[in-house]
C-alpha cells in the first residue's frame, strides 16, 4: 500500500512570495495550448482560413479569462450554491480553492463565442482548432491536484498495488488515486485520440462534438474512483455531481457531430 508523498504545495518561496505547483500547472497548461494550436493553426483547412499564431495567442487570452472566471463561478453554482450566496463576496477568493471544470468549460465556450463575433469567424470553427488543444491542459491541472493531495479517490481493496494513503483525508484508508486516473483518461488518452482524429479535415462542429462525448464518458468513469465532495455526496441515482454534469456533455457532442456530419462541405 503506497502513502501519497505529501508534497510541499508551495514550488518557490522568495520572501513573502510564494509560487505554488498549482500555479505553475496552470502556466504549463497554457504553454501547452498555445505550443499546440499554434500547430493546429498551420494546418491547410486552418492556415487556409487566415489562422496564424498572432491569433491563437489573442485566442489564449480570452481562453484564460474564460476558464478562470467559469471555474469559479461555476464552482459555486454547481458545488456550495448555498454558501456563496450566503457569502457573495468569497467567491472572488479564489486564493481559498475552488474551481469546477464544467463551469470553466462553459466560461471558455462563451469567451470563444465572443472572440469569434469580434473577428467575424464561425464560432464553431474556432471551438474544432481549440478542442484538440484542451486535453494536456486538464491533464496539467490534475498533476497539481495529485501534488496537493486532494480530490482524492474512494476507499480502495488495500490488495490493490497503487491504492494510496492520502494523509489529507484524516482517516488512514486505502484509496485510488483518481488524480492518475483522471490524467491518463481525460488528459493524455483523450488528447492522443483528439489529435488524431483531427489531423484530418473533418466537417465544421465534428472535432469540438467528439471533445465533448469524449471528455464526458472519460470523466464520468473516473467519476465512479473519485470521492464524491462530501457535502454533496452521491445525487440521484447514485451519481456523483460531476456525473451528471457529464450526462449533457455526452449527449450534447453526440448531438453535435451528427447534425456536422449531415451538413455539406462548406
């Protein structure tokens, strides 16, 4: 049985200043995205299109403020609604924790939306060069979640080789590492079949619905390894919140891809 390291969550300490390994995962997570649609951009369909990396660097920026502002907006709505309306102003406390991965989607969907009307392109367009982009980020984010112990998984068999103690949780039993778990799934597994899918012309709409299904699905099964947020626990039909957050994902990118692929070339 293996015991979680207990990582110091603070990198780099310079007097009173402290750079924390969460902060640094953000940073390499938007090195990586703009490494990667800056190669998406040169692309033929996208090079084509007049993408270049100016742009994609202008798309960063509204890409961060997207996920930042629907990270925590969203983490207050679908995960302690009740506490931060009771307490409006703690939800610009973002140095406290608290950020939801749906809501940050839904944030970047917006930002795109509004980039997209600013330089006149089809905002689906803009969404199929991001897509592919999106997995090594989730995948950097849940490296700093592994690093800071949290969100962890749920008691594992102690036979099982990787479960791991997670001296966070105060009760000394086996869990999955569901951090892992959620870096190979939704990180590098989804990347690898992203970029692949994509490195073909495929119909406008058709990359950004398999990102969809397929970050849904991958994160509704790490679901089932992750601890539930305690003051939730298990919803309807004992599902966890992130579940059911997933269940419109799902059905929204299926929905997607086959109203693209009916669509004539355009």
């Amino acid at each position: 049985m293996l015991v979680h390291p207990n990582f110091n969550p603070v990198a780099v300490s310079l007097g009173p200043l402290q750079i924390h390994w969460y902060g640094l995962t953000y940073l390499a997570a938007f090195g990586l995205f703009l490494w990667l649609a800056t190669l998406r951009s040169r692309q033929p369909w996208f090079a084509t299109a007049g993408w270049n990396r100016r742009e994609v660097e202008d798309l960063l920026f509204w890409g961060v403020l997207g996920v930042v502002l629907g990270g925590r907006i969203g983490y207050a709505l679908f995960y302690k609604f009740g506490h931060y309306m009771a307490h409006p102003l703690e939800i610009f406390a973002v140095w406290k924790g608290g950020m939801s991965f749906h809501g940050g989607m839904l944030g970047v969907i917006l930002a795109l939306a509004l980039y997209a009307r600013r330089r006149g392109r089809p905002w689906l367009q803009v969404t199929d060069l991001v897509a592919p982009c999106v997995p090594t980020g989730l995948a950097a984010g849940r490296v700093g979640n592994f690093i800071n112990g949290e969100l962890w998984g749920r008691v594992a068999d102690p036979s099982l080789p990787w479960a791991m103690v997670f001296p966070q949780a105060g009760d000394g039993q086996p869990r999955h590492p569901s951090q892992l778990y959620q870096i190979a799934l939704e990180g590098l597994l989804l990347f690898v079949l992203l970029w692949l899918y994509a490195r073909h012309p495929r119909k406008t709409g058709q990359v950004s619905g398999a990102f969809l299904f397929g970050y849904g699905v991958f994160r509704f099964i790490a679901e089932y390894f992750r601890e539930p947020d305690a003051h939730l626990g298990l919803l309807a039909l004992g599902m966890s919140m992130g579940q059911w957050l997933c269940v419109p994902m799902v059905i929204g990118g299926v929905g997607l891809w086959l109203w693209a692929a009916r669509r004539p070339v355009q």
